[in-house]
C-alpha cells in the first residue's frame, strides 16, 4: 500500500471515529428507547391514573412523549419541525381570535382547553413523524414499531381482566351494562382494543404465529364485555374478514376461528357473572336498535347534534367561519348551550370527528388531514398483501372517527394513529 493510500484511509477512519457524531447517535438511540416505551405504555399511563383517579400522571405521560417526539423530530427533519411549529402557533391564533371576538368569555381554561384539543390533533402527526424520520436515519425499524403493539396487545387485555375478576372499576353505561374498568375514556380505550384485537389476529392468521390466538382470545373477550356497540361490531367484521380472506388455507381458517368463537361462547355461557354483563349488553343493544332508525343506531343518534351544528353555522352568517373554522372550545360551547349540554359540561363535542374538525378549524385544515390519510391509505394497500394489520387498522380507525369520533381528539386513539400511519409508512417500500 502507497503513502498516500494510508493516510487517505487514516483520514476516512478518523471521520468515522467522530466522537460528536457517536453522541449524537447515542442520544437519539437513547430518545428512540424513551419514545417507544411511552408508547407502549400509553394504555398502562391511562389505567394507572384511572385506577388512582389522578388524570395528571397521564398527563405528563404524554407531555414527556410529545416531548421526545418533537425533540427527534427538530434534530432530524428541520422543515417538518417548522411545519408542526407553525400549525401549532396557527391552533393558539385560532383559539385566541374565536374566543376574543365571539359571545364566549376568554379564560385561562377555555384557552387552555383550546389548546389541549388542537395538540391532540397535531399528537398523531407528531408521532409518525418522528418514528419515520428515525427509520430514515437507520434508526428504528418496522419489527421495533410492531413490538409496540405487540407489548400493549399482552398487556391491556390482562389489565382489563384483572380488573373485572377483582371487582375493581365501573360499568360502561348508566344502566350498568358493559365494564369500562378504571381506564379515563370508553371510547380511548375501546379504540386501543380494537386496534391490537387486529394486531393479534393478524398475527395469528397472516403472520401464522399460533401462540398469538391467547392475546386474540383476550382482547376478544375485552371487547364483548367492554359492552359497546362499536366494539361488537367490529370485531365481528374483523373476524369476517380474517376468515374470509387472510392467509390460503381458508377451511382451516374458518374451523381455527369457528372452535375459537366456540370456546367463546362456552365460557361466556358457563361463567355466571361474564354471562350476565354479556347479557345486559346484548339486551340494552336490542333495546336500541328496535328504537332507533338504522342510520341513528349506527351513528349513536348523533345525527339530531350534527344539525345542530349546521343550524349554529349556518345562523351565523361569516363565509371566514366555514373556511377557517370558529375554534374548538367556541364552536363547542355554542353546540352545549343550544343543546341544554351545560349542566353537564362547557362543550359539547358532535363525536363525528371530521365534523368537529370541520366546524372547529374549517375546510381547509379538515382537507389537509383528511388528504395526509388518504395518501397513507394508498400505501397501506401497497403493503396489505404482506402487512393487512395496518390496512385493516387503519380503515377501523376512519371509519369509528367518522361515525363515532374519538379518534383526533382522544390522546390514545391520536397515539395509536400515528403509530399505524408510521408502519405504513416504514413498511412500504414505493412500489406501487
């Protein structure tokens, strides 16, 4: 070897050797860890505040995530960071200008809870950005993103269960039916459960995993017990699907997923006390849907609160209303007095979210998000030959917005979005 070559490969590896750049890349490998265990925990964060009825250690939970999260985030994708900066400063603007200058008194807390709204939006940008610019520096790989889900999927339906046999939390409705456990929100937690049944099953049947059908079988029982319309209804689509069109082998499938409802259906039968909150459940569904139109049962009876809403902005009169939007905490308000909702709470959120993001931040912002999912949709498909989880989940996850929201403006739900948009995003590799 030459003189010159020797120093030119003492020079390469002394560039290598960049003491700098090793610690740069520890801290993120450091903020990588932190970012993927609260996301893994983000179910154990809610029940752990819901069990010591103190909603602030969730609440710092998720500070500290949306923390590391836009920490990445400004180190490795500069323009994405401002972007996020700028519409975070355009949500204070927005929520400063529609409570200055409308009926409703500005304060500290119908600001705050302005903010708190718009930050739930912007939580699931948050984390797909994040996640994506860590996989595009080599530092996060879809496996990781997977064991996410794969850790909540254990986790969740034990905690739930647990619960349940020790007697510990609440029903999920007034007339008893159904058991929410301890955790804070029905429809978070019912959105969470939903997502890692998928996951499970998908593990179960596309991934071809077998011990995969104990946490399937888990998070089937959480959700039957859990007591909702939405949940039932789900997870009967999902287990349609699953065994109608996931995998080759479709009489095993449906043997696999008949002996599995089977030992469902026994168990509920046998156990006297899954038996009876299973039954108020299916009695208080029959109830409702013998009452209501289809459409009104689907949708809750939500219908006569988007009317509502459309009589608010169309008594208005301010074209700027429709483009812009009149500010979460505004809006909201307005809809709570006009629907006699204040002795219960200062908002009244219509629970369809492509509404409640329509009427709060207007066309525009509802176009922009609604675009960005369209977008990854096109790539879920891309990739839903190897990976249908992410299609699957992703489409639950629109759709229970749509029609039953909770999913933009609930902190887990929005957490659990940007994680199925961000392994959509790692898994597909551009080829359709």
């Amino acid at each position: 070897m030459t003189e010159t070559k020797v120093v030119e490969t003492a020079a390469c590896n002394l560039v290598a050797f960049n003491p700098t750049r090793i610690r740069w890349r520890y801290n993120l490998i450091s903020l990588r860890n932190l970012i993927l265990v609260l996301l893994g925990a983000t179910v154990f964060f809610d029940f752990i505040a819901g069990l010591l009825k103190a909603s602030v250690i969730s609440q710092f939970a998720r500070a500290l995530l949306l923390a590391a999260l836009l920490y990445v985030i400004m180190r490795l994708d500069v323009k994405k960071f401002s972007f996020i900066t700028a519409l975070f400063g355009l949500i204070v603007l927005n929520s400063f200008i529609t409570q200055a200058f409308s009926g409703t008194s500005l304060s500290w807390n119908s600001f705050f809870y302005d903010i708190s709204a718009g930050l739930k939006i912007l939580l699931f940008y948050c984390v797909y950005s994040a996640l994506t610019a860590l996989n595009r520096k080599g530092l996060l790989d879809g496996k990781q993103i997977e064991a996410v889900f794969g850790f909540a999927a254990i986790y969740t339906p034990l905690l739930y269960l647990m619960t349940l046999f020790l007697g510990v939390g609440i029903a999920s409705y007034s007339n008893g039916s159904g058991f929410k456990s301890v955790f804070l929100s029905l429809n978070s937690i019912n959105i969470a459960m939903l997502v890692l049944f998928i996951y499970s099953l998908d593990k179960v049947f596309s991934s071809r995993d077998r011990k995969w059908g104990v946490p399937a079988a888990l998070n089937l029982v959480s959700l039957l017990l859990l007591g909702t319309k939405s949940s039932l209804l789900f997870a009967l689509v999902v287990i349609a699907y699953y065994s109608l069109f996931a995998g080759e082998n479709r009489i095993k499938r449906l043997f696999v997923i008949g002996c599995a409802c089977v030992a469902v259906v026994l168990a509920f039968s046998s156990i006297s006390f899954l038996r009876d909150s299973f039954t108020s459940t299916l009695e208080r569904q029959a109830y409702l849907f013998e009452t209501r139109s289809l459409f009104d049962y689907l949708t809750s009876g939500r219908a006569w609160m988007l009317e509502a809403a459309m009589d608010i902005r169309l008594s208005g009169g301010n074209p700027l209303n429709l483009l812009l939007g009149s500010g979460y905490y505004t809006f909201h308000h307005e809809l709570a007095v006009a629907s006699d909702y204040l002795s219960t709470n200062a908002v009244r959120p219509i629970e369809f979210d492509w509404a409640d993001l329509l009427f709060s931040y207007g066309i525009i912002a509802t176009a922009v998000v609604y675009g960005f999912i369209a977008s990854i949709i096109h790539k879920a498909f891309c990739i839903s030959g190897e990976k249908p989880f992410y299609l699957i989940a992703l489409v639950v996850l629109v759709v229970f917005g749509c029609f039953g929201g909770h999913v933009f403006f609930e902190a887990i739900s929005s957490t659990y979005l940007g994680m199925v948009l961000a392994g959509i995003k790692v898994f597909d590799d551009s080829s359709c």
